[in-house]
C-alpha cells in the first residue's frame, strides 16, 4: 500500500507541474493583439488636449481640453479621473500648490481665466477680460496671480475673498506685445518680455515699472526664465541667448542654431537651451558661454526639468528624451503619439505628456524611463488572498493608486480556506465589469480528478485562471470565496487504486503533448519577440518594410514545415498586419499634406496596398481600413 501511495504521490506532482507550466506560456488572441498597446498606454481626456499641469502636494493632474472647452482632472492618490466643462477655450494652466487653486486662460474669442478650487474640483469663477491673456503666471508666496495681453500687465489677488476682480489700480496699461511673464517671489520682481518693440520691463510686485531694458539685437525674445538662487534673469531671442543679474544690462552671446525654449535648473545653477537639432547646456552662475551641445536624433518642442533625481526631460513630437545632469547620458522613451505637452510632478518622479491626436494623457515613470500605467488594486472579500507581481512574485499593495510598468503578469493567490473566482473591473458609479486573464490555461482530461484533489490539499492555484497583465488604467478587483470542509482522511484511501489506475493510463499521452505544445510556443515567442522589437522602435516608415517582408516570410517556413500552429500562426499574422498597416497609413496622410503629390502617387500607393493584401501581408480589416481612408483624401 505504501508503494501504491508513493506512486501516486509521483505523478500527482507530475502532472501538477506540467499544467502549471503550460499554463504560464499559453496565450489568448486578446493577450497578444494587446502587446502592441502595451508599449502606449493612455488616458483617455477630453478632446484635444494641450497644456498640462500638476499640484505636487494634492498629487493632481489638470489638463487643458481645448475642443470640449473643459479641463480633465486625474487624482493620482486614488486613480480617479474626471472632467469639468468651464465654458471657455482653455489654452494656458497655472497651479498655485500652496492655495491649491488652478488658473485657466481662456483662447480667443474666450477672452477669460477661470479658477478651480483643486481641493474640491469645483469652478469657483470665471472672469471676463477684454483681451485675450497671452500669457498668466503665479506668486505662489503672495497668491498673486499676473496676466498680460494686448493692452498691458493686469493683477488679481486671489487673497479668498469671492468673487475676484482685476485689480483697477495695481496694473500697467500700455499697447504692448507682451508675451511671457516670470516671477522672482524672493526678489519680489516680476519680469515680462515684450516682442515689438523687443525689451525686457522688470516690476515689484505691485506693477510698479522699474526698469526697462532693449534687447540689444532688436530681435523677438522668445522665452523668459529665473533664477530665483541667485536672481539671475536669462531671455533668448531668434538668435541670441541673455542673462540679467541685480539690475545690470542685458549680457548675451550669439546661438548657433535656432533656439527654441530654455529652462532653468536652480538647485544646480544650469541654464538648458533646446534648438531645433540639440540642446546646449550652460553654467548659470558664470559669464554668458556655452559649456555642452548635445545633438538629438528628433527636433525637440519644448524642456522640463526633474531636480530631485536631476533629470532633464526633452519633449519631440514622437518621444521623449530624458537627459541624466550628471553624465549627461540621453536615454530615448519612444512613443508612437504625437505629443503635444509636458509637466513632471518632482514629488512623485512622474512624467505627464498630452496628445492632441488621440486626446490621452500619458504617465512617464521617470526612473525607470518607461510608459506607466495607473493601477489600483483590490481583493474581496477582505483578507481573502493576496496579488504577486512579476517574475519574482512579490506582494502588490493593496488598495494604492500606483504608476507601475505595463507588461507585468500579477497572480491573484487564495489565503487558506478561499479558491479564487475571478478579476473585475470597476468602471464607476459602484459598476464592475469581469476581466478575462491574460493566460490561457492548458485543460486536460485530468482536470475533473486533480481540481478538487488540489481544492481540497490547499493546493489549487492555477496560474493560467488567476493571471493578470497590466496593459491598461484601471481599479482591478480579485474576487474569492470561501472552500467547503476538506473530505476526512479515511474516505481517501479506497480512491487511491482508482487514482493510481488513472494517472497512469493517460500521462504518457498528457507528457507527450506538453513536449510538444512547449517546442511550438518557443518557436512562436521567437516570432513575436521579432516583431515586439518593431513595436518598440515607435515610428515606423519606408525602411522597415524589407525587414517586415523577412519577418512574414520566416514565419510562413515555420509554418509550412509544423514548427508553429494554427493558431499561432493566425496570431502573429495579425501583429504584422498592423505593422504593414500603420506605414501605409502613414503614407497615406503625407500624401494628403503635401503638395507635391498627385493622382499618380494615389494610384501607386492603391497598388501597392493591393499588392500587400494579396499577398497576405495584410488582414482583410486593415485592408478595408486604409482602402477606406485613401479614398476620403483630398487629392
């Protein structure tokens, strides 16, 4: 009996391993088609969005939506997103994190600023102006809150007492071209540019003009910035870069390239200048000079600057550049949007970027140089059982709102006495919806026997049924219930011969299987992790469709000589369907922008998507897609 007993032992342990591995590197159809939005998570927001701004102590995220006129408000504490609608066009977002109040200028033919209580996401008032704010900046020590437009400087005290107004007295009435604002709050000196004619004006903080200087090459400055350390000014022109120190005339030296916009890093005393190739870094404290130009593969639209982990964050249209003050390194985080705007929250090491083009908003994890997704997550009821994360299945928090890396698999695990019944999403308003997992599980003829044998040992955890992939924003619950009593000892041993006889008679043919179920997604993993590198390389052209016609010819021989399967030949047919289709699309707008195409070009690019989709490189949706989109272009 004894002998009978450690048979079955054996090959219990057998057969709970090969499940367990087959269940890990089994995949569903959803799981892969989602590998491609892995790399871009986003946000939905409102449409258009533009500048975006963050409240570092209230952890909040305010973004600008210039064509639904609200403003999208994401909670980074609980992971909560909602939209206030202001009636305006918003354009620029200010944020006093010590009142916690959020200033939103309205665009033409708005003509208004708008506040928002950022405690309680409520507007508190809108003021109308007669000109459209061109710029608006805040005096977080003195809750003072500066705009300029056509007609001159204008102050609102945002002191609490409601309804606000434009100071009739404290304010600079002139017709001017002002165009940015920067505020010294030690210094209490407020400095504008002017562009016609090109000056500098310094104020106190009362508008009290107090001195005014010419840009020595009579160009347009373009951008404005302080050094509130050692209250430094530095303004650059079309070609020229300036500084100002207590009060003394404007010292500048000529830029070689185009500057675009500069940013000041205090703690280091580091002045950082974008242009339309590269970025040149200068030490603010010293004489006007150039130390470092670093060239960058992309032209850069704007700069921010993280002083805490001292990382400079440079923003393209298709990626981000992340600068380490230190060795001055360039790392790429690409990304396949078009970007439109930046902020990073210094207390958290996040980086947001907005998209006009697919109305998101993006979380950059600053560290790690990655895209991030928010995740909150929950188990029910509670101390029901646990969520392990990544390779090394370490406990997630609870009940935390938290930016953590997309593509990590997480196990939702039972504590003793529960069984794991499934993970859900919850969507709002007290709904929730089921998730299914990201693994597909392996199902035997074993299944019926060994489930409750595991159920009842306590040792039931199949990962395949438990899985869950971080691909998307989201407050994600794992629900268990509890297990009935365990059956007595005493009724298990006549079931052992019965086992014994079973197990036996079927794991030849279960061992066999799995040998080669794992051979066929070896030769699958090597496919895709091919294709995964196109995915991560962001924006795809002309070039890449020589190496995508060797990927899909490769795939075919593997194929065609039994080394892959049915279903996953189906499945990386798909990702590289939509490679061949994004480059077509591509083609497809630069045709409509430019002005040099014409009807033959049309004709060309229709054949050659003919072509593609004859020869199986593209999927009968992505070809209806792009057939669809050529014939709504203008030419």
């Amino acid at each position: 009996m004894f002998t009978i007993f450690l048979l079955f032992i054996i090959m219990l342990y057998s057969l709970l391993l090969f499940s367990n591995n087959g269940n890990v590197l089994g995949q569903t159809l959803e799981s892969i088609n989602e590998k491609y939005h892995v790399t871009n998570p986003r946000l939905e927001v409102g449409l258009e969005p533009n500048e975006v701004k963050v409240d570092k102590f209230l952890n909040k995220v305010y973004v600008s939506n210039e064509r639904s006129n609200s403003i999208s408000i994401l909670d980074s504490n609980s992971g909560t997103l909602k939209e206030v609608f202001i009636n305006t066009i918003p354009h620029d977002v200010e944020v006093n994190d010590k009142i916690h109040h959020v200033y939103i200028s309205g665009k033409s033919p708005s003509k208004t600023v708008s506040i928002i209580d950022g405690r309680t996401d409520k507007l508190l008032q809108t003021l109308s102006l007669d000109q459209e704010p061109l710029d608006i900046e805040v005096n977080e020590k003195e809750s003072l809150l500066y705009l300029v437009n056509k007609n001159g400087v204008m102050l609102i005290d945002d002191n609490g007492s409601y309804p606000l107004s434009i100071d009739p007295i404290k304010r600079y009435d002139v017709d001017a071209n002002y165009s940015k604002i920067a505020v010294d709050e030690i210094a209490k000196r407020v400095y504008i540019i002017n562009q016609d004619p090109p000056e500098l004006l310094v104020f106190n903080n009362d508008l009290q003009l107090l001195q005014n200087l010419s840009i020595p090459d009579k160009k347009e400055p373009l951008d404005i910035e302080v050094n509130e350390n050692d209250h430094s000014v530095y303004i650059i022109t079309e070609d020229d870069f300036y500084k100002q120190n207590n009060n003394s005339q404007l010292l500048g030296i000529e830029l070689k390239n185009k500057p675009r916009a500069l940013e000041v890093d205090e703690s280091n005393n580091l002045v950082y200048i974008i242009s339309d190739h590269d970025i040149s870094i200068m030490n603010g404290t010293a004489n006007a000079r150039i130390d470092m130009v670093i060239p960058l593969p992309l032209s850069p639209l704007e700069l921010e600057i993280n002083e805490n982990i001292n990382k400079v964050y440079i923003l393209s249209e298709y990626g981000l550049y992340s600068l380490d003050e230190k060795t001055n390194n360039l790392t790429t985080i690409g990304l396949s949007e078009s970007l439109s705007n930046i902020e990073v929250n210094e207390n958290s090491n996040i980086v947001y970027l907005t998209s006009e083009e697919s109305d998101s908003l993006f979380a950059i994890h600053g560290p790690k140089h990655k895209v991030a997704v928010g995740i909150n997550f929950n188990v029910f009821p509670f101390n029901s059982g646990r969520v392990l994360c990544g390779d090394d299945k370490i406990e997630y928090p609870l009940n935390q709102y938290l930016y953590e890396e997309p593509g990590i698999t997480c196990l939702a695990q039972a504590n003793n006495g529960f069984e794991f019944v499934g993970w859900s999403e919850n969507i709002g308003l007290n709904i929730t919806r089921p998730m299914k997992p990201c693994i597909e599980g392996s199902h035997g003829f074993f299944d019926f026997i060994l489930s409750p044998i595991q159920k009842t040992l306590q040792i039931f955890n199949d990962a395949a049924k438990t899985s869950f992939c971080l691909t998307q924003y989201g407050t994600f619950t794992a629900t268990f219930k509890e297990l009935p009593d365990p059956i007595p000892a005493q009724y298990w041993i006549p079931l052992y011969g019965i086992l014994v006889s079973t197990v036996i008679g079927w794991s030849i043919p279960n061992i066999i299987g799995w040998v080669k179920s794992k051979s066929d997604i070896r030769k699958s993993s090597l496919h895709h992790n091919k294709i995964k590198s196109l995915y991560k390389a962001g924006k795809r052209d002309d070039s890449d469709i020589e190496l995508l016609n060797q990927l899909k010819d490769d795939l075919s021989d593997s194929f065609s000589k039994g080394k892959i399967n049915q279903i996953h030949y189906a499945y990386l047919k798909e990702e590289l369907s939509i490679l061949y289709q994004e480059i077509f699309a591509k083609k497809i707008d630069a045709m409509d922008d430019s002005k040099e195409m014409n009807l033959s070009h049309k004709i060309k690019l229709i054949r050659d998507i003919r072509d593609a989709y004859s020869k199986g490189k593209l999927t009968e949706l992505h070809y209806n897609i792009l057939m669809n989109k050529i014939s709504e272009t203008k030419k």
